[in-house]
C-alpha cells in the first residue's frame, strides 16, 4: 500500500473517531434526507422521535417538530452553505408530570449537491438558565422601579459605582457620571472620614454586611436622613488584584427628612 494510502487511511480514521467521539449530534444524509451516518449522541437525542425505532431518514424523523425541514433543503439552491442554524426543536417531554420539553439546536449544513450535514446539541438546561435569567432582570427592574424610596447599584473592591440605573437617579439625583466615583458620593463631606469607605468595606467583608444610618446628600446639595448597606456579593468572579468588577452591593434607602428621622427615634426611644 502507497503512503498516499495510508495517509487518506488514517485520516479517515481520525475522522471517523472525531464523529463519534464529539460531544454534539452529528447527521450525515443525502439530499432526500436518507441518512448515511449517525454518531451516538445523534442517536440518543433522535431515538425519542423515532416511529419505529428506526432513524433511517432525518426529516422523517422530525416531521413533527420540524415539518419545513424537507422543503426548505429541496429549496437551497446553491451547491453548498448554511440552510438553518439553531433551529429550536421542542420535543413533548415523556412520563404523565408537567416536565418542561427538552429542546434541541439544529444546525443544517449542505455540503454539496448530494450531502447534507445536521449537528444537534441538547440546549435544555441553557434555554431554562437564560429564562431564569430574563425572569430575576425582570424582577429586579420591577423592584428599582416599583419602590421609590430605594436605590441599588453595585460596587467594586475599592467602593465605586461599577453601574448606574433609574433608582440611583430617583433617590440620589446622580446621573451616569457617577460611575467610577466612590460610595461617598452620597454622603455630606462632613459626615465621612477618610478612611470611612474602606472600613465600611471591611466591616461587610469581616461582618457580611455594614449597615449604617444618617445624614445623605443629592446631587444638587440637599441633606436627607437615609441607611446605606454594604453586602459583598457572593461568589464574587473580581481577582485580587483587580478592581473593575463588581465586588459588593450598596441599598440606599431614603428615610425622609433628618428632623423627622430624629423625631421617629425620639418615639421608639419612648417607646421603649
């Protein structure tokens, strides 16, 4: 055998190991969707769609998730390229619960006039991390703007705004220029030592939080009464060393006037 041979021989057969080894659906069919090759992770993910526990032809097998398949293959008119990419197939989840369907990513690649390539990758956990996550965006704006009276933002290693949002505006009247600047910002200059921002930091580090009330300053110079809580954030991706990411959080709450505040502790001293 020529060395030529064995070169294709072995490239083949790294190929071949490549297919079935990888850890995503891979499909190989000819126009019609007749199905020439499988790996086993393409078995796995296309067996519960199979009929007759056969997957001899792969639009066959999604005619009920994907019934434009078989169309728009016939209808890509170049010899090669992309016919669909990240098609979402939503398959009914099995047992007699409420289970979520588990959804599929299907990519169809034509690879020339005969063949066609399909890679399929199980997307069910990622689609329900990402809704989860649109749901707590959710929630969390609808708390910056349902509550008046508080402001949230996120804060670095050193104690400066890392983000800016509505509540900030609404409670502080800072704007986007805040960004950068410390905590301090909303307080009187009179009210703060110098070292008064690390120690907060210290004391939510050593404490899990720092909580503290009194006098606050707006942007434009008014003094109102408010509590401000330092928490560090958990699992928080910041390194030592660096001090771009958010590392902690800051509630500003607005307590109104300092008279009144003063006047409310005088009550529940009496109280008391």
């Amino acid at each position: 055998m020529s060395r030529e041979a064995n070169d294709f021989g072995a490239e083949h057969e790294a190929l071949i190991q490549f297919l079935y080894l990888a850890p995503v659906g891979l499909v190989q069919t000819n126009a019609q969707g007749d199905v020439t090759m499988l790996n086993p992770v393409a078995a796995q993910l296309l067996m519960p769609l199979s009929q007759d526990g056969g997957l001899d032809n792969l639009f066959t097998a999604l005619e009920k998730v994907a019934p434009e398949l078989r169309a728009r293959t016939a209808q890509h008119g170049e010899p090669y390229g992309k016919i669909c990419d990240g098609l979402h197939l939503y398959l009914e989840a099995g047992g007699s619960g409420k289970r979520a369907p588990q959804i599929l990513a299907l990519t169809l690649l034509k690879l020339d006039p005969e063949r066609v390539m399909a890679v399929i990758d199980d997307i069910t956990e990622q689609v329900r991390r990402e809704r989860r996550l649109r749901q707590n965006d959710a929630w969390l704006n609808a708390i910056l703007t349902g509550v008046q009276d508080y402001a949230l933002v996120s804060l670095d290693l050193q104690g400066r705004l890392c983000d800016w949002n509505a509540s900030v505006k609404r409670v502080t009247g800072f704007g986007p220029d805040a960004i950068g600047r410390p905590f301090t910002i909303f307080y009187p200059p009179d009210a703060v030592a110098p070292e008064y921002r690390q120690d907060r930091l210290r004391e939510a580090d050593a404490s899990g939080w720092s909580l503290d009330e009194g006098r606050r300053q707006r942007a434009d110079g008014a003094v109102f009464w408010g509590s401000t809580l330092v928490a560090p954030l958990p699992e928080c991706e910041t390194l030592p060393g660096e001090a771009d990411g958010a590392a902690y959080c800051l509630i500003l709450r607005d307590l109104g006037k300092p008279q009144d505040a003063i006047a409310r502790h005088q009550e529940n001293a009496h109280a008391a």
